[in-house]
C-alpha cells in the first residue's frame, strides 16, 4: 500500500529522517520533544484536531525511531522518557519489535459480512437459502445478516446475483496470515506477540499510521561516529531500491559517506546458504526428513516453531544469508561492527532472538537508510563512481524474488548430484505458507525443499522497501544476469575465505565438478 498511503510513509520517512539529523548533528536530545511541531507546524484553515493527533502520531513514531516503547493511551510522559538507557551506541532493541500505538487506532470493525443497498429483496432469496446457519433472514428493507449467527463462511456473497453483500475486515487483520491481530476491550487494535512473527505487514496496511517497529537508527549513528568499524550488509533486495538511474556501486559509495567503514552485499552469504543447504538436502530428505524448509526468511521459521512444532525438525539448519555475511566480516576483522540493510522488520527479530545475535550488531530497512541519506543530504544516484560489484553469483541475487532461494539450492544440489530430481514448491505470503504446511502436514509435500516467504513476491515487496515491486523485480532480473558467475562453485570470495572450511564441507573436485555439471 506504499503507493497510495503516501501521508503516513511520509510521516514515517520524515521522523525517521530528523532523529537522523539529531544523532549527526550532535543536537541535544531534547530538541525532538518539539519535533512534531516542526513536521506539522499547522496553519489557518487546517482541522485543529487532525493536526494535533498527527503530531501525537509523529511523537510515538519518535519514540519507536529512538528504539523506545510506546506510551500508554493513559500516561503523561516526557517524548524522550526512558533515553537515558537509549543513549548508548549498542543495539538496545528488546522485545516487541511491532506495537500498536493506542489513540491512533481507529477501532476498526472486524470482519464480518454487510449487506449493501444494492440489495433488491429478489424473490429467490438466494442468500438465506445457501446459509448453513440461518443467519441471513430477508427484512423489510433487503436482507439481514445476524452477525450472531454468522460463521463467516462467505456463501451469501458468492451466491448473490447483486453483489451487494461485501466481507470487510480491519486492514491490519486481513493482512495478518496468523491471526495475530485482536482487539482489547475498547475494540483497539492488539497485537498477540505469542503469534506475531513480526514480519511487518500490519504496519504497511494501516491507514491510520497506527502500528509501528521501533528503530535503531539513533544508537547506529552513535556507533559509527563514535570511530568503531561499522560494515554495512545489504540484502539482495536493494537493487532497484534508490532510484532507476542508480547503481549499486553508487550506493555503496553513498553508504561510506555515511560513515560505513565498507558495504558488502548479503548476495555473499546467501552463497554460503545456497551450498549449504543443497547438501544438507541431499543428506537428509527423504531418509532422515520427509520433506525440508529453507531457512532464509525468519517469519517463515517463526510460523513454523508457533503453528507447526512438529515441523521444527525440517526447517533447514543452515544459517541466514545475513549471519554467514556478517560471519564472514568478522572472520577477518573480530572488532568489526555489522550492521543489517534489508527489506523487513522481521530480521530485526532474528537479530533479537537467534544464534545470528553473536555476529549482527544493528538492522536497519531500506526506508531508515533512505532517511539516513536525507539527514546527510546525500543522493546516491549523483555520486560518481566507477566501477561495479561482483560479490555474488546470479542465483544469491535472486534471493530476493520468492521462489529464488529454492531454485537456488535446487540447482547447486542437482549440479552436486547430477542423479537426484529436486523437487520446489514456495509460497509468498503467511496465509500460503500456512496452506503449504497443511498440506506437507497431509503428506502431499513429501520429498520436496519448500521455500517459505511471509511478504508477497518474497523480500522485494518487504514492509521496509521503498520502490514500486514492479520495477524493482526487473531491476533485480537485470543484476541476476549481469553476475560474473552463475553459481556459487565459481564465487572466488568464497574459494578464499576463511568462513568456508567452517560452514561448509565440500571437497574442491566435488565443487569444480558441480560447477562443470552446472
């Protein structure tokens, strides 16, 4: 929804921009408690009580960018409550990553099925005929529905010949493929974190700009002005991201401006990710796994340890493309700080809860970086460089399309085993991928490597992207073909690296004849 809720990614884009402005700047603190007065300074003619709930927005959007928790819808406290512990140049995130901020909500109905007045009070009355319920009765004025009664089985809206009977549903609650979203006892949207896996999906759908990540674009700044060696690891998904006209060497060149000792492409580690899952396939299904699950997206392996326990065994044990990458910096520079860039929220909950936390020091999404260029008046798409990067085979770049990392492994297993068939299913957002796991749970996926992707056309269409997914998908198919080599066997960074005789065990002639064979 980023292309039509264009007020409420520009207040997130704004808010974000200015504690940026704050941490580069050495401002006092104190001045953000006045920064919505600057970002809705207000004038004659404007409704008074949509400009103050919009800078009562920006202040809890404040404080999330500062990494702090919302405020209670009851309590006074100061925007800036709670900094001192926030002021340091460390990850400080805790748990919840996603909250809701409370007076923001609009209390939306949940779902339930409305009979429109396009209704005509035909005499066939198909719709309380198909009800199983009886929940559908024919009034005075056109049909009735009992929400009561109602089961939601949506059988009176395909059957009548009108279309006056609509299913509506609170935005934040439709996108949510777990059923994460219910409401408190004022009808206010909440977040059940026992289910949440934070993939990000609400906070793109609500209008209102009424959910919200925390940040740690204040504390990142902090680190890299306070001298350390901070790396910049950018997901595959950034290409397309900051403009048509730029390039990648262009923005890594920007990100140093910034103050990033280096950028390196996470397209490395999914290499590692690529090999290392090819042959943790070959070894395990169907023998020891009846089917096996990639491991790249974290809110896929979340749905599956909360809604599917029984599933844990076969998601795959390779790490991250984001944990090999940051691995393999600091393998060569143990005092490295590694920052994250990508396109959800959800690696912001890896970086919190799992064996990735040793080697990823902040995350960070396309849209703080974007903001963080804004603080710096920096535009990548100006900055001349010569020169392109080539950290990356073709298949790591296409992590960033769903049905990229399975193709990805399929095609170094079968190159490694050239006498095995793998076969793929994926499924982009979290309702297909509860529908796919229903039917491994079946036994229909028996054999097969299953990808998992929480956003739709997997990781470019993140809730932290900032670019039409269109466009960015060819951007992404045109990088994919301009790699110097196509599979990992052939990535010289790996062939020489230090992470390799740690992650992976493949003898020289098993990878050289892989790569013939690929």
């Amino acid at each position: 929804m980023k292309e039509s809720y264009v007020d409420v990614v520009n207040l997130r884009r704004r808010v974000y921009a200015e504690v940026a402005r704050v941490a580069y700047s050495d401002t006092p603190i104190e001045e953000l408690e006045t920064a919505a007065y600057r970002l809705y300074p207000g004038h004659q003619g404007l409704d008074p009580a949509k400009i103050f709930r919009e800078r009562a927005i920006a202040e809890e959007m404040i404080r999330l960018a500062l990494g702090l928790s919302v405020r209670e819808f009851n309590e006074y406290k100061p925007v800036i409550d709670g900094f001192d512990e926030a002021n340091i140049d460390e990850n400080i995130f805790d748990l919840p990553v996603l909250d809701v901020i409370k007076f923001a909500c609009e209390s939306c109905p949940t779902r339930h099925f409305k009979v429109t007045d396009n209704c005509r009070s035909c005499m066939a009355h198909p719709c309380t005929n198909v009800c199983p319920v009886n929940a559908v009765s024919m009034g005075e004025n056109g049909a009735v529905i009992d929400q009561d009664k109602c089961i939601k089985c949506g059988r009176c809206l395909k059957t009548c010949p009108y279309h006056s009977i609509i299913d509506t549903d609170r935005p934040c609650a439709a996108v949510c493929g777990v059923g994460a979203i219910g409401s408190d006892q004022y009808g206010r949207a909440e977040i059940d974190h026992d289910k949440c896996v934070a993939c990000g999906r609400c906070v793109t759908e609500c209008p209102f700009g009424a959910i919200g990540d925390k940040s740690q674009i204040y504390q990142l700044v902090r680190a890299i002005k306070s001298k350390k060696r901070v790396y910049a690891i950018i997901a595959p998904a950034y290409i397309g991201q900051f403009g048509a006209l730029t390039r990648p060497a262009q923005i890594k060149e920007a990100i140093k401006q910034l103050g990033f000792q280096d950028m390196i492409e996470v397209g490395l580690g999914a290499d590692y990710t690529t090999l290392h899952e090819a042959k943790e396939y070959l070894e395990e299904v169907p023998e020891k796994r009846a089917f096996m699950g990639t491991s790249c997206c974290y809110s896929w392996s979340l749905l599956i340890d909360y809604f599917y326990p029984e599933f844990n065994g076969n998601v795959s044990d390779t790490g991250s493309p984001m944990r090999y990458t940051a691995e393999h910096i600091k393998a060569d520079d143990p005092e490295a700080v590694v920052c994250f860039i990508g396109p959800c929220t959800s690696k912001k909950a890896e970086a919190i809860e799992s064996k990735v936390r040793d080697y990823v020091d902040f995350v960070i999404t396309f849209e703080e970086l974007m903001a963080m260029f804004v603080a710096k008046d920096i535009e990548p798409s100006e900055i001349e460089v010569e020169g392109d990067i080539q950290e990356s085979s073709a298949s790591a770049r296409g992590y960033a399309s769903a049905g990229g990392v399975a193709a990805a492994v399929k095609q170094a297993a079968e190159a490694l085993d050239p006498s095995r068939t793998i076969k793929v299913e994926g499924a982009s957002t979290l309702q297909e991928c509860m529908k796919l796991l229903q039917m491994a749970k079946a036994g229909l996926k028996d054999g097969y490597l299953l990808e998992g992707m929480a956003c739709p056309g997997g990781c470019r269409s993140g809730m932290g992207t900032i670019a039409s997914t269109t466009r960015v998908k060819k951007e992404i198919n045109k990088y994919m073909g301009q790699a110097d080599f196509g599979l990992p066997f052939d990535n010289a960074l790996i062939k020489n690296d230090k992470l390799r005789s740690r992650t992976l065990d493949l003898g020289e002639e098993d990878e050289e004849e892989a790569s013939e064979e690929a």
